[in-house]
C-alpha cells in the first residue's frame, strides 16, 4: 500500500511540476551551448589580434635588396629604344663623300678585261686608269682624306702621287708637273691640291692633256668609278 502512494504521489508531482524543471534543464543546456560558443569565439579573436600584433622583421626580398656597382648597367637603367642602336650608322661605315680631282670629262676609260688601243704606241693593251681631260697646269685635288705614301717619278705614267686612305683603298695621280706641293708622310683632305696637270706621261704623250687617274684596293687595281661615284 506504501509503494502505491509513494507512486501515486511522484505521478502527481510529475504532472504538475515535470514540465517546469523540462523548461530549466532546457534554458540551462542552452546557456551552456551558448556560453561554450562566446567563449570559443573570443579565444579565436584574441589568437587571431596576437598573431595582428607581432612586429614583422623578415628581410626584403631579394630582387628589392641594395646590389654592388659591377658596371654593369642595371635593369633599371634606360636602354636605348629598339632599333635607335641598329639605325645607328657605325663611323667606320660612313662613306666619305669623293671629290672629282679634275673637272674634265673622261677621255680613257678603265679597261682591265679587254684591250683598248694606245694612240701613243700604237697596239692595243689594257688600261689600269681612267684618263680625265684637263688642260695643262690645272690644279690636281685629293679624291678622299688620306696620307700622302709616295711622290716618284713613274718611267710611263711620269710625275705620281700616292694617297693612301684608312678604308684599304690607295689613289695614284699620275702625268702631273715636276715637282708636286706634298710630300711622303703628308695628311691631306679631299679637296686639296695634290699638284697640276702636267704631260709627263710618256705612255700617253699622243693623248690630249689629261690626269692619269688610278684606284687601288688591298694592292690590286680596281674602277676608278667606284671610288669616285
């Protein structure tokens, strides 16, 4: 009989008390969860500001770092724009510009792959100049700057002067007057007076007054017109 009350009466507080300690045991399981999660959050957000805090003291990277002077110019340095260093024509290639020695026409052409005839000795040879027309006693001009290498006197072609030029090449101004104005070891200019027409040229005596004009390139005769034009 005791039991039976004892049950009757943990039913009875049951249903009149039950739903009431449901409700606390419910609030109390979620401010538990709650408090867990604040918490968890705030320990997240202390971590995250202390790793914020820490001073950085690494080195700079290694392409920013200060390098030696090597002399080498760096790849910071301007560098001149394409194609400004391939229209750059180089000094050794400037071409400088010929001066005619004579002002005449030709009268002779240069002739080395075939025979011309020799009013003078009467047979055809070939001709290792070009005979310019002028009158006797006209000034003879330098065809390019160059050094003056010989002043003879040549057993056909009479009084000679050789200018040698800085590119190979090598002028020979023959049949001039005795006695020219220059001498071996002289710097001359195009344009300046080498000597004057003369007949010296015993080869080419039946001819008209002329300057015996010759061109040679590393020791072998060339057209007087390449150089001259």
């Amino acid at each position: 009989m005791m039991q039976n009350n004892e049950s009757n009466h943990f039913v009875h507080f049951w249903k009149t008390k039950g739903y009431y300690m449901l409700l606390v045991l419910c609030l109390l399981a979620v401010g538990v969860s709650a408090w867990l999660f604040v918490s968890g959050a705030m320990k997240e957000k202390q971590a995250v500001e202390e790793s914020l805090s820490v001073p950085v003291t690494a080195q700079e990277p290694a392409a920013q770092q200060s390098v030696p002077q090597t002399g080498k110019p760096s790849q910071t340095e301007t560098l001149p724009a394409s194609g400004e260093v391939e229209d750059a024509e180089p000094v050794d290639r400037i071409v400088e510009e010929a001066v005619m020695p004579v002002s005449g026409t030709v009268v002779q052409d240069y002739a080395m792959d075939h025979l011309t005839y020799n009013a003078t000795t009467r047979d055809w040879r070939v001709h290792n100049g070009v005979d310019l027309a002028a009158p006797v006693g006209q000034e003879v001009r330098a065809a390019r700057s160059g050094t003056v290498s010989a002043v003879y006197e040549d057993e056909y072609y009479g009084c000679t002067v050789v200018v040698q030029h800085s590119d190979g090449y090598a002028s020979h101004y023959c049949n001039l007057e005795s006695q020219p104005p220059v001498a071996a070891g002289d710097t001359v200019e195009a344009g300046q007076v080498l000597g004057a027409v003369g007949t010296t040229a015993i080869i080419e005596a039946a001819g008209e007054p002329h300057l015996h004009f010759e061109v040679y390139h590393n020791g072998e005769s060339v057209d007087p017109a390449g150089f001259l034009y």
